[in-house]
C-alpha cells in the first residue's frame, strides 16, 4: 500500500491512497510523525475508497499527520500542512 494523499480545508483533511486498498481502510490524523494518539479516525466508504477525517480545532497553520492502515499493514505517516 502506498502513502496516503492528502489535500486540506478548514475542519478537515481528504484522504485517499493509491492504489485503492479497500473499503476497511483506517485513517488516522495524528499531531506527532512518531508515536502518540490518533486526535481523529476515519473508515473509507465504498470505492474509490476516499474519505474525510475531521480535524481538531486549528487556530495557526499546523502540520499534522495522516497514515492509513488495512489489515496488518500501516503506511508511513504522511505530513499535511492545514491552513
């Protein structure tokens, strides 16, 4: 599975990976590239397997980080700067 692409708007980061996994694929946002707590999840809905995970509440520009995971294989966390 390759790394997860992500674009970013006010209150939520769109993911998707390519090529498309699969509908159980699990999104995680998280504040740190290494370690920590998942601050949101999201599961892909039906094909092309993109999905939407919300973010906390940003005040300044912030880089956050997404990795995707299905079944026991988990990409490497992606940075995406949010505005």
């Amino acid at each position: 599975m390759s790394s997860p692409q992500c674009s970013s708007s006010a209150g939520s980061i769109a993911v998707s990976v390519f090529p498309a996994p699969s509908a159980s694929t699990t999104y995680k946002l998280f504040t740190t590239l290494v370690g920590g707590t998942a601050v949101s999840t999201a599961v892909a809905g039906a094909a092309p397997y993109n999905t939407t995970i919300n973010t906390p509440t940003l005040t300044t520009t912030t880089t956050l980080y997404v990795e995707a995971t299905t079944g026991s294989i988990t990409t490497a966390r992606k940075p995406v700067v949010v505005t």
